[in-house]
C-alpha cells in the first residue's frame, strides 16, 4: 500500500466499511504453548503485539521487546490482565548489545527459551534515489540486521535446550511489489534467503525456522506510511477498505490478529516437518501484484 493508492480512496468514503469477520485468534482456547518460553520482538504494536498477546492467552511465558515503553507497558498490562504472563523488556533491534541483553533476561527470567518469532520491522516510501544513506541503512539494520542479531543470541539457547522454533516476519513485498518500496523490498526478501540458510544450519538440531510472509494488515505502520494517522477512524477504515476492494482478492485488509494467528501455527508443535519455508498469508494479494 502506498501513501498515494490509500489517500485516493478518502473520496470514497462514504461507502462505508466492508463487513465484519471473525478471526481464529477470536475463537482459539487452545493451549498450545503452555510451559513454554516464547520470545517476541517489535511486539509493542500491530502483529507483534496481537502475537504476544495470542501466545500468552495460549499458556506461554511471553518476553517481547520495543523502543516505545508505554506501548510495551500496556502490552504487558493488558496480557496480565487475563491470567496471561509477560514482561516487557525495552530493547532496539538495531543495537547489539541492546538485543543480546533481551534474550539474555528472557532466559535469565524463564529458564529456557523455546520460540522466537522475529518481528520488529520498519519502511519508508520513496523513489530510490531519494533515500539518503542513513534511510536506507536503518531500513536494512532494523529489519535484517535486527532479525540477524535476534537469531545470533537466540540461537545458542535454542541449542543448549535441544531445539526451538523461529518464525520470521518477512512481507508479500518479498514475492511482488510496486514502486517506492526498493528498501524495503530488499529487507523483506533478504529476510526470505536468511530463513532458508539458517534452517539448513540448523536443521539437524532440532531448530526449525520459517518466514511468514503477511499481506496489507490493518495496523497503525500502514497507516502511518499512508499518512493517515491523524484521520478519524471512520475515514480510515472506508478509505482501507476501498484500497482494498481494488488490490486484494478478498477484498480487505488483513487484521494483525489474524495474522498474528498464523504465526502460532508456524510456531507450534503441529508442523514438525516444515523448515526453511515462505508461509503466505495475503488474501490472494500475490496472485495480483504487491
């Protein structure tokens, strides 16, 4: 989605919001994690925060990480609100020791570390030449370099406890995408060609590593970048929608929890024998375009 696709949409406003839906995340009571320690980056919004909250509300012991403490605060809150377990532990992706000192307190905390799910991502819109140095170099140090550095400290762990699952967020932009989005584009399928070479590292070691690759979600990211942050919602949700209408097959946005729900079954114990895959989940986007 771009800023210019989304903003063409406000005219139509008026048409309204696409009918409601009932996510797995909604309906799941299963308890697949429990007992289990689950490590979340980038979990202080959006997917992230939908995963930490799905995976606590399924029985783990849940450490995520961000920069922004009072979103990670509220997180933690809102899981212990419900019986679930969680600590928030403010750390930057893009720093190492920063990153090495999370998944240090996580084990520290829990004993153990069983999955991790790399997540925390960033993107900027613009024609490539535009981006100066720095932008692009946060770009690729947030989401490739941060997801390096994660598995980098995670991994060790993972292996003194003989196995573990990662699950990457990569995007529907690694598959097809359109203009503007060369930075991003370059991170999300770096992220792709990282998962299926650390999954033959390890696949003798009873860690298994997958890339999810989400479609357009429905969070505050894809509202910032389609400078709409300051809108009513009503008039997001009618200009997402008609966007929508015209770029995904299923005719809407996804929600983070439902993605969020993919990513448990990635995480799980239920897909022993997938490892190094690219797991699509984008309403048909793909089939289309980016």
């Amino acid at each position: 989605m771009t800023a210019g696709a989304i903003t063409a949409g406000v005219a139509g406003c008026a048409r309204g919001a696409s009918p409601a839906h009932t996510s797995a995340a909604q309906v799941n009571s299963r308890r697949r994690f429990a007992r289990k320690v689950v490590l979340v980056t980038g979990a202080t919004s959006g997917i992230g925060r939908a995963a930490a909250i799905a995976f606590a509300a399924e029985g783990a012991k849940v450490a995520f990480c961000g920069r922004r403490e009072h979103l990670g605060q509220e997180v933690e809150s809102a899981i212990k609100s419900q019986g679930g377990e969680a600590v928030y532990i403010r750390a930057d992706v893009r720093d190492e020791s920063s990153v090495q000192s999370f998944v240090d307190q996580t084990v520290q905390r829990y004993g153990r570390l069983d999955v991790a799910f790399n997540n925390a991502g960033i993107t900027l819109e613009k024609p490539l030449h535009e981006y100066s140095a720095a932008e692009w170099d946060d770009i690729q140090n947030t989401n490739v370099r941060g997801v390096f550095l994660a598995m980098k400290y995670e991994i060790p762990h993972m292996l003194a406890a003989g196995g573990g699952n990662i699950v990457v967020t990569s995007s529907s932009n690694a598959i097809a995408t359109t203009a503007k989005r060369s930075a991003y584009t370059a991170s999300k399928r770096g992220l792709v060609g990282l998962v299926q070479s650390a999954a033959l590292d390890y696949v003798d070691k009873g860690i298994r590593i997958n890339a999810l690759i989400p479609g357009t979600t429905d969070t505050a990211l894809v509202r910032r970048v389609a400078n709409m942050e300051n809108v009513p919602d009503v008039v997001w949700k009618a200009a997402a929608d008609m966007w929508a209408r015209s770029h995904v097959p299923m005719k809407r946005m996804a929600t983070a929890e439902e993605i969020a729900s993919f990513a448990l079954a990635l995480a799980s114990d239920e897909f022993p024998y997938m490892t190094g895959a690219q797991m699509v989940i984008d309403g048909g986007k793909t089939t289309r375009d980016g």
